[in-house]
C-alpha cells in the first residue's frame, strides 16, 4: 500500500508581523474585505476608496498604530479603521487608550471612525478588559473562516486563500500555547441568568460578546453590553464608547455601579466636572477618570452611577432583586443619555475647548 505522505507546513511557525502583512495585502487588493472589515466595527459598509497603511505614526505621541484604513465614502465623507493585532505579546500601558485618543484627534477630518483588534479567541479570553475597550473584536478564527469560504473557488486565488486560512490557523495555534484563562462554569450559569433578565426587564440594552460566553474566567466581574447597538441612536460622536454593569465580586468596597464612558474625553474633568454633575444631578451621577500621561493626554471620562453591589460567584436567587435594581439603573442611565443628545453635544463642545486651552 502506498504511504500517506506526512504534511509539512509551507510555513513552520507564525509570528504577529506575518498577519499584519496579510491584513495589510487584503485590505490594499481587496474592497471586499474592507467592507467586511467595517461591517465588524460598525461603520459603513459602502467604500468607494480606501488606503492602507501599516505602522503609522500617531498623531499626539510616538506610538505608533499596527494598521490604518483610510476611506472614503459616497458623498465624499471619509472614515477611518484603527486596527490592533494581537498574536500573544501583552498589552503596552495605555494602549487601547492611545487609540482612543487618536481617534479623538482625528474627529475633526473623519465623520465615521472606529478601532478593533484582531487577535485569536484564546487572547481575547485571557485579556478580555483590554480587548473589550475596542469597539470591536475580530477574531483569527473568524478570519481563518472568511478566507476558508473564499479558497472554494479554485485556482490561483482560491491557493491564496488557502494559504491565508493556512496561515491563520498556525498563529491560532501558537496563540494556544501561551496563558489559558480558565473558564468558570459558575459564572457562566450567573451570566445567562443575568443576560435572560435583560431582555426581560431592559430588552433594549443588548449584551456584548463577553456575557454571552458558556463560561467566563475568574477575573470577570463585568457585564460589558454592546454599547454601539445600546446606543445606535446617537451620534457616533457623543456615543459612549463602553457602557457596563460593574460587579465588584459583590463588596460593597469596591466597584459597584454601572457606567458609560466617553473615550478622549477625560483630560477635561477638572473643568468640567461640576457642571456636568449639575446637568446630571437628576441621576445622582458622578464622573471620574485616570489621570492624562504623556502618553495618554487624553483619556477616557466615566460617568458612574451606583449600583448595589453583587457577587457573580455567590447565589443568583438570593441577589436576584440587587441584579434587577441595577439593570433598572443602566436603563436609566441609557434613556437619559438618550433623551439628551443635545446636551452631549453641549458636553463634547466644552471638553474640545477645555482641552485646547490646557
């Protein structure tokens, strides 16, 4: 009988600059994958041109963003795709909110903007605070999938596609290699019966990614809705950019409250703090953020209002009526954000000039 010849990869190993490579090519050949692109991140999805460009410099500091798309849309509008991978190396400080803040930069050129990272689902797990501050996650395996469904059509372009889902499935394999979160059944059960009460009490704030999991991680004390369909009434430019149920592992120490936060806002919050807590002292809110750095001049602005606290690895019945009182609360918060959008234009007016004049 004939021997099966053993398999030998084109490629013995994947690094992270190989996939910043392909994602480079495919969005410079292919107006197809732009779309699809930004149909993940939540912008248009008609592109009539686009640029791409790898390693660009940002504009406040010396960092520099893995890919940009530059686009430009029917009417002669532009948008704008800020695209992090990840293979396994660890996040920089700051990082997700450097940009934040380059997208804050950019509002005055860019009408639509958005940052998404591309990374395996075992990095996504294992980093899921720094991968839930992108307005989207677009995971290799995703991709490996997308280019999977392009090699049927055979020939020359159909082995290109091959070699990129190939690719793909080699760096998802070394990705697996690194940290393992270990997943938590307990609060898997805790998460789908929070997420059954949402869309019994408050249907209209729809759950991110991260609470639809069978099971999360120990360190997971969020519940990270999708802020972009929670909010699609707003303008993207006065849309929050993270909207969560924060837990605080049920300690009425800790962080108990539900929040949104407003990237690149928050170098204003000595100027603006007072008035704001004023125009939302019906809500009883408060606002905090980290302080700017150099590297982080401008960094998110969290508006808080509390919430009793909740443990998502103690007795759901016996919390139940604390989990229903403050999914109560992000439904208020959500509603008056979205029945003041003139009010946060009135908002985002102030922080820009508070910002330019410090």
């Amino acid at each position: 009988m004939p021997v099966a010849e053993e398999f030998i990869p084109t490629l013995t190993h994947a690094a992270e600059r190989d996939i910043d490579l392909l994602l480079v090519e495919e969005l410079y050949a292919s107006p197809l994958f732009v779309s699809w692109m930004c149909g993940k991140a939540g912008l248009p999805t008609v592109v009539e041109a686009s640029t791409v460009l790898h390693s660009k410099r940002r504009t406040r500091n010396r960092r520099e963003i893995d890919i940009f798309v530059d686009m430009t849309l029917p009417k002669r509008t532009k948008a704008a795709l800020l695209i992090e991978n990840k293979l396994d190396a660890t996040e920089q400080p700051d990082q997700a909110e450097s940009y934040r803040e380059e997208l804050f930069a950019l509002a005055d050129r860019y009408a639509d903007r958005a940052m998404l990272i591309v990374c395996p689902e075992q990095y996504q797990a294992a980093h899921r605070e720094f991968a839930g501050k992108f307005d989207a996650v677009v995971t290799y395996e995703e991709l490996a999938r997308y280019f999977s469904g392009k090699s049927t059509s055979g020939g020359i372009e159909g082995g290109r596609m091959r070699f990129r889902a190939e690719l793909l499935e080699q760096a998802i394999n070394k990705g697996r290699r690194g940290y393992v979160a270990v997943p938590n059944e307990e609060i898997g059960d805790f998460n789908a019966a929070y997420v059954a009460l949402l869309a019994e009490i408050a249907p209209e704030i729809l759950p991110g990614p991260s609470m639809l999991k069978a099971a999360n991680p120990d360190e997971s004390v969020s519940m990270i809705f999708d802020h972009t369909r929670s909010f699609a009434n707003l303008p993207r430019e006065i849309r929050p950019t993270r909207f969560a149920h924060e837990f605080g592992r049920g300690q009425s120490h800790r962080a108990n409250y539900v929040s949104a936060v407003f990237g690149g806002w928050g170098a204003a919050l000595p100027a603006v703090n007072e008035r704001f807590e004023q125009d939302a002292r019906e809500l009883g809110a408060s606002f905090t953020a980290k302080p700017p750095t150099k590297v982080r001049p401008n960094p998110g602005l969290v508006m808080i209002c509390s919430t009793p606290a909740i443990n998502n690895q103690g007795d759901y019945g016996q919390q139940r009526q604390a989990i229903v009182a403050g999914i109560q609360r992000a439904e208020i918060l959500r509603g008056w954000l979205l029945n003041n959008g003139p009010l946060l234009q009135s908002w985002k007016r102030q922080v820009k000039e508070a910002i330019t004049r410090s």
